[in-house]
C-alpha cells in the first residue's frame, strides 16, 4: 500500500497543547500558572483547543499545511502521554466540540492534522488498570496488563516493582498488546478518531511493542478508514523494519537531526556532513525517505537555539537545510521565533506572542523558506543530487531536480567567510544566469562553475 500522496508535500508544526495559545480560561485548572512561566514536570498554563483555532491566521501565514498535536486524551499529565480515556478529549483542553472546530478550520485550509497514539502504555487512572488496583487479581482486566504480583502498588515512590511500566515508571503502566481484548480496544480507538476526521497518526515509541503482527494490523485498520491516512513512527535510530506495509509510512527522522547538529557544531567536516546526509537517503525505501517527518526539534530535545547557543546564522542556515531535504519538514512550536530551552520540561515554555520577544527576523526567514518550498515542487519531491563537498573550506552542494526545475542548495559549514566555485554542469548550460531565490541576485555561470562568496555559517538556494 503506497504512502499518503500529501506526506511530501507536507510542512508540519508541532504544538504541544498547553503552551502554544489559551484560547478559553473557562477550562483552565484553578491552579494555573502564569502564561510564560518558567514550565515544570505538573504545571499547567492553560494552552487548549480553541487557542489553536483562535491563532490560526499566524499559522496560516507561516505557511504550514500539517498539525502535529502532542496527545489531547484525557490525562492527568500537562504532556498527555499517562493517558486515562482514550476517546475523551482532556478537560484541560476543551471538548469534542472544540476538537471538531478545530478539524473543521484546518481542513477548510487545507491543513491536515495528525494526533498522538500513546498505545504502548497508560496513565494509573485508566479504567482497566484502576479495575485491578481495585479487585487486585480478581479483575477481569488483569491480563490488561503485565502484572507480576499482588497486591500491586502503584503510588508509593521508588521504580515500579509489581508490574511492568515504560521505564520502570509507575504512572505509565504497560499495556499488554498480546491479548486478544487489548489490541480490539486500541484497533477501535484508532479507527475511531479516524472516523472523526484525523489525518494520520503519530505513535509513541512503537518500538516497546515489539511485534510486527500487531502493526500490521493496525495498519490494516488505519488504511481501511482512510487509506490517505498517515502513519509517522517515533523511531530514533536507523532502522528500515519500521517503515513499509507492515508498519510506518514514515518516522521522526532523528538521524536527520544529529546529522544537522554535528555539521552545524563543528563536529563533522563538510565533505562527512554530506555523506551522513546522503547515506540517510539511501537507508529506506524512496517513498519512505520521502514520507519521513524530518525535525530540528521536539518536546523530547533541547532547543535549536540552546543547542546553538543562540547563534541566529546557525539556525537560520539549519532551517535552510531542512527546507531542502527529502520529507516533510516540521517546525516544533516557538523555534520559528527563537524560543529557547533545555532539557524537559524547560523545552516545552509557552509560546510568546508578543514579537518583541522574538529572535531577530528568524520568523520572517522561516516564512520565506515555507513559501520557497511550497513554491517550488523540486525542493519537495525532486531527486537529490550530489554536486560537491569540501572539506578544506567547508561548503556543501547539492541540488534538488524534477523535471525543468532544478534548485541548487549551497551552505557554509564553518565561522569564516568562504569563496564557492561549485561544479554545476549537471544542471545548466554555461554562460547562463541563474538568481538567488531567496533575494533574487543574479549570478553568472562560467567555465562550468558557479562561484558565490557566503559568509560564516551562510547558506543560498539557487535557481535557473
């Protein structure tokens, strides 16, 4: 079964629900905390459904046309991963109503969106695991889960001793995915939001579930509600299993990621930096390179621009790549604007809306990158080609090609100005002019060659 056509064609951003807009006070917590305070393990600040509809417009106007929502099920946790209804929308958030709104304003614009499946595990408040600390091993759901003895405690502290939980933690207790009951409810849960209006999945560590029966057949139920619908795995090594019929049409291209990081931290030189990209293009399956979500950033990593110590030519410069390679590229909220933060819970602060309080003109630059590529299709679903790498200067060449339309990409790796003569006569004529998309300057082409000056950390887009 191929992948959704839409999946390259896709700019996703990701909101993490309670910090991105507080559309409606009326469901906030009484003890809410200070829109922009500084965020913690259990702090809410009152971001829900309605201020994501409420600040549409601005992501309009990025130029997204994909959500990627961190979970909206019930739960008692600011993140929504110890979830305790799957087919409740949390309070904190909104309702079925809101939801449903918001499905509504984003399909009337043409932007899909794709939620959470937080199926290897639930929250202690989930009815079936309540049933058991209730009837201990009288409960019918005992099998719900991976229970090693009673009574079972699952509220003193210390490492979860009597049953099996994700990482030992005792408030995310772990489904077991082998009974027959288990899977029906979570095959049900799946079709059901399918059948709601979502376009797609995001699943939480699909890897705890480690049989590749059960994600065959939920990606059976998942294709015969919507066979647009979308499948994104959280897998962060490289690993082909989880991509194809049987599992995921594309994942959280980590790799991607680390592989930006080292080029932009001087831990790789150009011409390692280029092959790391180009050997991730050949790892999967070309449709499935091309269905990856490729991100910068995410509610599980440290800032962008912490991680860049806040060099703004250095994040704009990985935007840029970003923006040029294979997949969909997504934006994790508040890195646009220069939002900073370290590990969790500092990397989920509140979106800030005030402008004054962003990063120079890094929204503005992200903005044109969007419209670049929303414009141009070789940059969203043109072949990559190799054009040259030096390792002595520190610049990186590649073009992205479909057809006609060919667009050269051409990035300074170092903290010095560099002089580029990049071999282009795989994709132009001599003597011809090629501009800058980016500012529009001409260039001339000579002897074969493009030869362009970039400053430290600088990268141009480039085409005929």
């Amino acid at each position: 079964m191929p992948t959704p056509y839409w999946l390259q064609d896709a700019i996703f951003y990701q909101i993490f629900p309670d910090r991105f807009a507080n559309g409606n006070p009326a469901n906030d917590p009484p003890n809410v905390h200070k829109w922009g305070s500084a965020p913690s393990f259990h702090g809410f600040q009152g971001g829900d459904l309605r201020g994501i509809i409420r600040r549409f417009d601005y992501l309009l106007e990025l130029g997204i046309n994909a959500l990627y929502l961190n979970p909206i099920f019930e739960s008692p946790a600011n993140h929504g991963y110890h979830t305790t209804d799957y087919y409740k929308i949390s309070e904190k958030l909104g309702d079925m109503q809101d939801f449903r709104a918001l499905l509504d304003v984003a399909h009337r614009n043409h932007v899909r969106v794709v939620i959470d499946g937080v199926f290897n595990h639930t929250g202690r408040g989930f009815f079936a695991f309540t049933d058991i600390l209730e009837n201990g091993e009288h409960s019918p759901y005992k099998d719900w889960y991976h229970i090693r003895n009673f009574p079972v405690d699952a509220y003193s502290p210390g490492e979860s001793q009597h049953y099996n939980a994700w990482w030992n933690i005792k408030g995310v207790p772990k489904l077991n995915t082998r009974n027959p009951a288990v899977r029906k409810y979570i095959m049900n849960v799946a079709r059901y939001w399918l059948e709601q209006g979502i376009d797609g999945w995001r699943l939480d560590v699909p890897n705890e579930i480690d049989d590749d029966g059960f994600w065959a057949e939920f990606r059976q139920v998942v294709k015969s509600a919507n066979r647009d619908a979308c499948i994104i795995g959280e897998i962060w090594d490289v690993n082909p299993r989880w991509v194809g019929d049987g599992h995921c049409d594309g994942l959280m291209h980590y790799p991607f990621r680390t592989a930006i990081l080292e080029g932009l931290t001087g831990r790789s030189n150009a011409s390692e930096f280029a092959r790391r990209l180009e050997d991730l293009l050949r790892v999967y399956p070309r449709e499935n390179v091309y269905s990856m979500y490729v991100p910068l950033g995410s509610h599980d990593t440290e800032r962008l621009i912490t991680l860049l110590s806040g060099d703004l030519d250095r994040v704009k410069l990985a935007f840029l790549l970003q923006f040029a390679y294979p997949g969909a590229p997504a934006i994790y909220y508040g890195d646009e604007v220069g939002l900073d933060g370290g590990k969790d819970p500092d990397n989920r602060r509140a979106f800030p809306w005030d402008p004054a309080n962003w990063k120079g003109d890094l929204q503005l630059w992200t903005q044109a990158l969007i419209a670049m590529r929303r414009d141009r299709a070789s940059l969203r679903r043109g072949e990559y080609i190799h054009l040259a790498a030096d390792a002595a200067h520190g610049w990186y060449a590649f073009a992205r090609t479909l057809g006609a339309e060919k667009t050269l990409i051409l990035v300074n790796l170092t903290d010095q100005p560099v002089e580029a003569s990049v071999p282009v006569i795989k994709l132009w004529n001599d003597n011809r002019a090629v501009r800058s998309l980016l500012d529009n300057r001409p260039f001339q082409l000579q002897e074969g060659k493009l030869t362009v000056s970039l400053p430290a950390w600088g990268g141009m887009w480039f085409g005929g």
